[in-house]
C-alpha cells in the first residue's frame, strides 16, 4: 500500500520520540520493585508519544503538502481561472460558515483536488491544473465544495484525534508486548534487555498498520460525508457530474502516493487500506438520497 503523507510524518515521529525517550532514559515503565511494568506510567507515556506524533502532523500538514506539491498560492490573481478560483471558494466558504481557505493550484495531469490544514478558519484548498482542464466549471466548482466540506466537517481534527488514540494503544500493547517477550523468551529477571525494545518497535511497526486499517475505514466514511456537503454546497446533479468525471479519468497518472489521502479521488488498492471509497459507491450513495 502506498504510505500515506499524515501517516507517515506521524509513525516518523513516534519512532523518533520513543527512541529519544529512551536514549535519555525518560520511561519510568516498570514499578518499584524493577519487574512488573507501571501500567499507569505505561498508558501516559503512550498517550504522550501517541499525541504528539498525531498533532505535530497535524500543525505541519499544510506546510508539507505546499512542498511536496509545489503548490502555488494565488495571492493576486493573474488571470480569469485564478479571479474565479478565489470568487467560488470565498462564496463556498461563506455557505459552510468557516474562513477564507488558502487557495493555490499544483501543476499535474491528475484530475484532483485536496484540503489540508489544522484551522477550518485557515486551511488549504488546492487543485490541479489536470482537474482545471479536463472538468467544466459546474464540476470544478462541485470538486471545490467537496473539498470545503471537508475543512468544515474538521475532517483533518478528527482524523488526528483518532490516529493520537490509535497511536496510544499501539505504544501501549508493543511495550507489553515486549515486556512478555523480555521475561518468557529471553528470561530477563528485572530491569529491560535489548529484545524488550526490539520486539517493542517490531510490534509498534505490526500494530501501527493495523491502525493504519482503523484510519483508512474513517477516511472511506468522510469522503462520503464530504460528498453530501458538496452536493449541498454545489447541486446535487454537479457533484454526481464531478464523481462521475473523475471515473471516466481514472486512467490518467495518479497523484503522488503520500498524498492521495487529501485529495478527491484515488486508484484503486486493496480496500482495507483504501482511503477512498470506489467512485461507483459515491455516485450511488448520492443518487439515493
């Protein structure tokens, strides 16, 4: 599976804030007696590394994504595309009751979009110039409402909270993990062996694609939600245009693989580490409703 970009700053930074941890001896993992783990110091240390990994992801995502895109963001508009670039976004933004959205294009043939941002009141909405020339307005300007109902739904907020949960537990079981290794395999009696902390990373690598899973169902559910937000932003019909659109084009050159989380459509993968439903299961859900 591809390595999403949020995912993968997020597990760098857990496994450089445990190994940090542990080269200055900040752990306080076992009880008094030097045998049995602290399980209420073991939790907290979790949450600490869990949390911070998940949020310094977060603050940096928009930052990262500009980067790894190249994407420019029209300060002053140089031409008719940029002028109603701006005008929709800032007419969408109103409608969704948040604020006026950074607004830049990224240069690849892919028909895509994508938001990112930690403040709904201060996110990023990019498109590509490949979108720009293969859709009509009406379904550019219904990619757009998808992508502001995502930066109103705190779509980037809630997946951080649930990867700083998912992150927690998978510190907290690998160290346990490699606590049982310590003592059964490698009859460590007190204190921590070196296989402690190398089954602890291996089982943190092993659970973390497990909560990889866990992420990717809550990413299939949001573009359903943000579907339904740009049908009501946009029309219903210019939304099922758009989707419609993106299906016909899906044989065109894909974005980057660690950014296809963000953006509006994706290739297609194994389902459970998909992060976006099949086109065909989007245009349906809206036709029903």
């Amino acid at each position: 599976m591809r390595i999403l970009l949020f995912l993968a700053t997020n597990i760098a930074i857990m496994m450089i804030l445990s190994i940090t941890f542990r080269l200055f001896g900040i752990e306080g993992l076992l009880a008094e007696n030097g045998v049995d783990l602290n399980l209420q110091s073991l939790l907290i240390y979790a949450a600490v590394i869990g949390f911070s990994g998940s949020f310094i992801s977060l603050f940096i995502s928009k930052f990262m994504a500009k980067r790894s895109m190249g994407v420019e963001v029209i300060v002053t508009p140089s031409n008719q595309t940029e002028r109603w670039l701006l005008k929709t976004v800032q007419e969408q933004a109103l409608k969704a009751n948040i604020g006026l959205p950074e607004v830049g294009i990224f240069n690849h043939p892919s028909p895509n979009a994508f938001a990112t941002g930690w403040n709904r009141n201060n996110a990023l909405v990019a498109v590509s110039t490949g979108l720009l020339s293969h859709m009509s307005q009406n379904e550019v300007e219904a990619v757009l409402a998808h992508e502001i109902s995502h930066v109103a739904n705190g779509d980037m907020v809630t997946m951080t909270l649930l990867q700083g949960v998912l992150n927690t537990f998978v510190v907290f079981l690998s160290r346990i993990i490699g606590h049982v290794v310590d003592r059964n395999v490698f009859n460590v009696k007190s204190g921590h062996g070196p296989a402690f902390w190398i089954v602890s990373m291996v089982s943190q690598l092993v659970l973390g694609l497990l909560a990889t899973m866990i992420m990717m169902w809550f990413s299939r559910y949001r573009e359903f939600r943000a579907d339904e937000g740009g049908a009501n932003i946009a029309g219903r019909q210019n939304m099922i245009a758009a989707l419609s659109k993106l299906e016909q084009l899906q044989n065109l050159p894909q974005l980057p693989k660690e950014m296809s989380a963000f953006a509006i459509s994706s290739s297609k993968m194994s389902a459970l580490f998909s992060s976006h439903p099949p086109l065909a299961k989007r245009i349906a859900s809206l036709r029903i409703k």
